[in-house]
C-alpha cells in the first residue's frame, strides 16, 4: 500500500470525475451522479454500503473490445472471467453482449446458466475441478474445458466410460454413451514461465505457478489426449495473471506456448489492468488487443481461433462503492471510520491495491485522512492518505473503480451483510442484488433439537 506521506495531493473534481464511470458529473449543488443517478438518492434508497454499476458503461466497454477483436484478428472470441463480478445480472448482460464467459467451477457455471449462457459459449477452468464439477459442466454441455493437470484427464475420461457403459448418453460430451459418442473439446493450461510485473498474488505465469502444466509436461498431456476415445484436444490456454500493467509480457506469452506445435485454438487469457488511481496508465483495450494479435501473427497459424478472457477490464472501472461516514477522529493521523470496509473490498487486504474515493457532496480538493473500514483488523484500512474535503460523519463516500473482485470477495466478517447491487444507466436505477438480512446470515444453520 502506498505511503501516507506520499499520497496527499489534493485533487480537482475533475481528476476524481475522471476515476469514475464515464458521464459521471456533479450535480448543480455539488452531488456526485453516476449512471445519471445522484448518489444520495441511491444510498437513501438502498442504504449503504452500496454497489453501483454502470451496466451501460460495460456494455460499451465489451464492443471496444470485440471491435478491436475482430480488427485485428477476424472470427477471434471472447470470453469474460466471470470470477470479477460473479452475479446473475452481469452474467445475463455479459449474455446479452454477445459473448461467452469463463466459469471457474461449478457455482459459477450454475450463476451463468442462470443468466443465460448459452452453455456452448462456456470455458471451464479451475486447477482442482472436482468430479461433480465436471459431471455438472459434460451434462450442461459446456463448449471447452480447460484441461489443468492429468487429474483433470483421467476423471473426464472416467466419467467419458462411465456414461458409455450405462448407455445414457450423457457425460462426457453430448451423445457420449452412444457408438457415434461425440468428444468433449478441451484446453490444456500450460505455464509459459512469464513472470508479469504486477503482484505477486494474482501473478499465474510464471514458473513454479499452482495454475495449468509447465511445458514438458503439457508436452506429454497434448500426446496423451492425441489418443484420447473420448476427449478432443483443440489448442492450448494461458493466462499470465490479472492487473498488468504493460502489454509487453503478453507478446512473451504468446511466443512461448507456440513452442508446443499448431493448434485450431489459442485461448490467451486475460489480465489487462486498469486505472484505479492517477498514475496507473495501463495499455488501452486496443494497445492489449494489438498486443495479443501481432504477437499471434508471428507465432500462431494465421487459420488459428483466438480467444480472449479478460474479466477485471470489463467491470472495474464501472463500478462503485458508496459508504456513509460513521466516525471521524484524530488529527494526525486523521480517521474517517465507514459503514463497510474488508467484508465488501478485499483488494486492499489482499493485495495492497490503492483506490480513490471522495466525499460525494464535496468533490475534489481536501486534506488526507485514513479511510478505515469497521471490521476487527487494523489491516482493515481501505485507502491511506486519500485527500476528503471536511468529511463529516453523516457524508457518504464514494469509492471508485470497484466493479471487479469486490463483490466477488464480499463476505460475513463481524456478521457484515453483503451489499446490494444497483444498476444504473441513463438515470434509471434498477436493484440487481438485494442486500443481504441478519435472516439470511441465520438461514444455513441446523438448530439443535
Ligand atoms: N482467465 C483466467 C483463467 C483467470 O484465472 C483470470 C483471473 O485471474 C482471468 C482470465 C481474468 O483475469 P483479469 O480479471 O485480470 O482479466
């Protein structure tokens, strides 16, 4: 996390407006509006704390990227990595879009059929994906699944000859218990010993990673599933991590799986960064794309399909976290004390992200303060040294750029209720999560007789 004493600049509206989803703007007295909606009528509305999105901000956002898809590198497809924002509602806008979407297990793939996926635009992934799991995605017809280790290969083909024998025709690929069985498509995930600049938690490429095979052993798996009766290899899987914050690691990525031979499919991952503050400059979705596909041009076959996976990208930048201040105190350091904290954004915690906020009636300028969270850890500290004009308990902050891995991350700690999600475009708020009840915390216990 950055230092305190070096954090303190004051900053304009401007600047702040900036961090925030396009079209934000103050209202004539001051208030911040996002999604066209006033952020106070939204926290009136739905209490705090409060998820906002911008669902049309994302919408336009997945065309940039599918424009300069298909640009670059025509018949290209793109997936979203459902695990930024796992909830129904942006699964079915993600649907709604156009595009398929990665699942990491089984929960996300329930949350994805519930919005609408078509199943055949599904990838699996996961590095300990269980028999169920696999059950659940051969039965759904998921469209690829990404082979992770040999476990993944002997319980798929297990599950393959199970099917056969009891003649259901179900399993692994649609038809599989009949003699014409049709074989499920699978990846394999290969490490391609790419160490991307970002931190160390959500670095996946490099050598030594838990995710995917390192490639003399994905040497042997592509032989093994050459011979496969009842799995189809069609190409090769890499992701080299998430908040990256330079094209140039992805072109080495590329490079390095093309060593293991030509393949119909090349998923590439995702992991572009994004801006959560004012010195972060990430490469545009173009500059990533380009990056990708120029790389693919030297390497791959040009009749190859690429797919992308990006899922930070799509979403952090279009969310939102309002706050109300509850306490403030102290001088130096001086502590504004929210309503939320680690329960809702668990960035901080994990990987000392810094975020942006501002007081939403009093946009730009002020002193810094220590924004802290109300959970029981001094580590719960959301942003350190972030310049608040007067904040005042009663005054709702805003956070910005937290639409991926917040809500994904929320939880119970100190029985805190998960937010609710509202989205908003053009003025019109719509509640897409409720928040959740002091009833729901209670509902998974057994009572004793
Ligand atoms: N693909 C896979 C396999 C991932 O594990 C992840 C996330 O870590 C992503 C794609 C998306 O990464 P990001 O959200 O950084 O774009």
């Amino acid at each position: 996390m950055s230092d305190p004493l070096e954090a303190p600049v004051p900053t304009t509206a401007a600047e702040l407006l900036g961090l925030f989803p396009p079209g934000s703007r103050l209202d004539p007295d001051g208030e911040l509006v996002v999604g066209g909606c006033r952020l106070a009528d939204l926290a009136a509305a739905w209490g705090t704390p409060l998820f906002v999105i911008d669902d049309e901000a994302i919408g336009a956002q997945v065309r940039r990227f599918r424009q300069a898809l298909e640009l670059n590198w025509p018949g290209a497809r793109m997936v979203w990595a459902s695990k930024a924002f796992p909830c129904t509602a942006v699964y079915r806008l993600m649907a709604q879009q156009d595009i398929g979407v990665d699942v990491a297990g089984g929960g996300e793939l329930v949350m994805a059929l519930a919005g609408g996926v078509d199943p055949a635009r599904i990838v699996m992934h996961g590095n300990a994906k269980t028999t169920a799991e696999l059950t659940m995605a051969t039965e759904a017809g998921v469209g690829l699944i990404v082979i992770d280790n040999t476990d993944d290969i002997d319980r798929l083909e297990a599950l393959a000859s199970a099917s056969a024998s009891a003649g259901t025709g179900t399993g692994t690929g649609s038809g599989a218990g009949t003699k014409n069985a049709k074989k499920q498509p699978v990846l394999i995930r290969v490490i391609p010993d790419v160490k991307p600049d970002t931190y160390e938690a959500v670095a996946t490429g490099q050598a030594g990673s838990k995710f995917g095979l390192p490639i003399p052993a994905a040497r042997a798996a592509i032989e093994r599933l050459r011979r496969s009766k009842t799995l189809r290899l069609d190409g090769l899987h890499a992701h080299i991590g998430s908040q990256i914050m330079s094209a140039e690691p992805f072109a080495r990525e590329v490079e390095a799986i093309a060593a293991l031979g030509e393949f119909g499919v090349y998923n590439l991952g995702g992991g572009l960064g994004v801006r959560y503050t004012y010195d972060d400059h990430p490469p545009t979705p173009q500059e990533w794309i380009a990056a990708l596909t120029d790389a693919a041009k030297s390497h791959l076959p040009p009749d190859a399909q690429l797919i992308i996976e990006p899922g930070r990208s799509l979403v952090a930048p279009f969310g939102v976290t309002v706050y109300r201040v509850v306490s403030v105190k102290g001088e130096d350091p001086r502590f504004v004390a929210v309503d939320g904290g680690m329960a809702d954004n668990m960035e901080v915690a994990l990987y000392g992200q810094r975020f942006e906020a501002t007081v939403t009636s009093r946009v730009g300028g002020g002193s810094a303060v220590e924004l802290v969270g109300r959970h029981c850890e001094s580590g719960d500290r959301l942003i350190s040294g972030v310049p608040l004009r007067d904040p005042r308990p009663g005054d709702l902050v805003a956070v910005a750029v937290t639409g991926a891995y917040c809500y994904t991350l929320a939880n119970n700690y100190n029985g805190a209720l998960r937010p609710p999600v509202v989205f908003c475009h053009a003025g019109r708020p719509e509640l897409a999560v409720r928040r959740e009840t002091y009833d729901d915390l209670l509902a998974r216990d057994i009572s004793p007789d």
